[in-house]
C-alpha cells in the first residue's frame, strides 16, 4: 500500500500529475487545487496517498497534506460520492472552507465543484456533519468547531448567521464572520454578535 510518494515532478496534466520516483513514474490523480500548486516540471514534490485498489486497476490519489485525504475519505463515505466527484470538491473547496460549509450548512458552496447538484450537497451535509470536527485541520477547526454546541451551532451563531443571510451575505460568509466576531469579542446577545460580525463583514 503507497501511502506518500517522494520525486520529480515528470509531468501534469487535467486531473493528474506523473511522479518521477528513483526513475519510476507514479500516475496520480489530484485535485485541480493541488494540482494549481504543484512546483515546475523537474522539481522535487510530495504527496499523500490514498491507494485504491480494484479487480482491473491501482489508483494513486495524491493530497498536499493529511487533511485533504481525510477529507477524501470521509466523502467517499456518502452515497453518491465516487473519486472523481470528491475530487472536484476538493479543488473547489479547501479543507477549511469545506469544514465551514458542512458546520454552516451551505449546500450552495458545494454545489460550486463540479458534479454536485443541490440534492447530493445536501446529502453531503448531513451525512459529514457529525464527521466534520473529527478532521484534523489547522487551527481554524477548533475556532470553527468550539462554536458548536452538542450537535449543532449555539442559538445566539444559528440566530445571527441567519439574520446575516437575510440581509443577503452567503450562508458560509455569513457563519465565519460569526465565529469570528466570537473569537474577538465572545459570546454576548444576539444584537452584538451580529453588529461584531457586520464588521467583519466589511473590513
């Protein structure tokens, strides 16, 4: 089982890049963000892997980092979800803006990646809210996740993430503005959660 490949970059093209390994070519399939980073033809990189193996071939999907695997895991988990699609995800959204958009309930952020539509968005967050705070990500995870409370945002987020929303700010502008109007001025009333947010909004 490859679990990280370590070369040269030989090559890239739509969806994929081809890593040159003590003279040996892994095929690796990636998404378009990981690909957008990749260094030039003849660089050293480093990627994550995730193996798949199946009756007719071995699939090597390649991630910058542990998180974005996970990621990729968990989506192969809901119904729906094939590789492809977890990858177009992935390059539409990064780990973060993927934990808030579950965490938020934004199914319009997800419908931005290709192959997902407004059912399997939905399917999406409900299957992975629970899954969500278990992804190891950076620092932002626990800001996200500490403004969650037992299965879902606390009253005064929820209330003041819709207020925003009604006001017309995206549901997922909307919510990281919340959590962080509570990470510099803390819990308070409904009122001053949503004033602290506005500036977030607007600076």
């Amino acid at each position: 089982m490859i679990a990280k490949l370590k070369g040269l970059l030989d090559e890239t093209g739509k969806g994929f890049a081809v890593i040159d390994v003590a003279g040996v070519g892994y095929l690796v399939f990636c998404a378009s963000r990981t690909l957008s980073a990749m260094p030039a033809i003849g660089q050293p990189v480093a990627l994550h892997i995730e193996t798949h193996i199946r009756e007719d071939h071995i699939h090597l999907f390649g991630f910058p980092n542990h998180a974005e695997r996970d990621w990729f895991r968990h989506l192969l988990t809901v119904q729906g979800v094939g590789a492809k699609v977890a990858l177009a995800i992935l390059g539409a959204l990064s780990p973060e803006q993927l934990l808030q958009a579950i965490i938020a309930q934004d199914k319009t952020s997800l419908t931005r990646a290709e192959g997902v539509g407004p059912k399997l968005a939905a399917r999406i967050v409900a299957e992975l809210r629970d899954k969500a705070g278990n992804v190891i990500l950076p620092a932002v995870t626990q800001t996200i996740v500490g403004a969650v409370a037992g299965d879902g945002i606390d009253a005064v987020a929820a209330d003041a993430t819709s207020a925003l929303v009604n006001l017309g700010y995206g549901r997922s502008d909307a919510f990281a503005a919340v959590i962080a109007a509570h990470r510099t001025a803390g819990t308070g009333s409904l009122q001053s959660v949503i004033t602290a947010a506005l500036k977030e909004l607007s600076s």
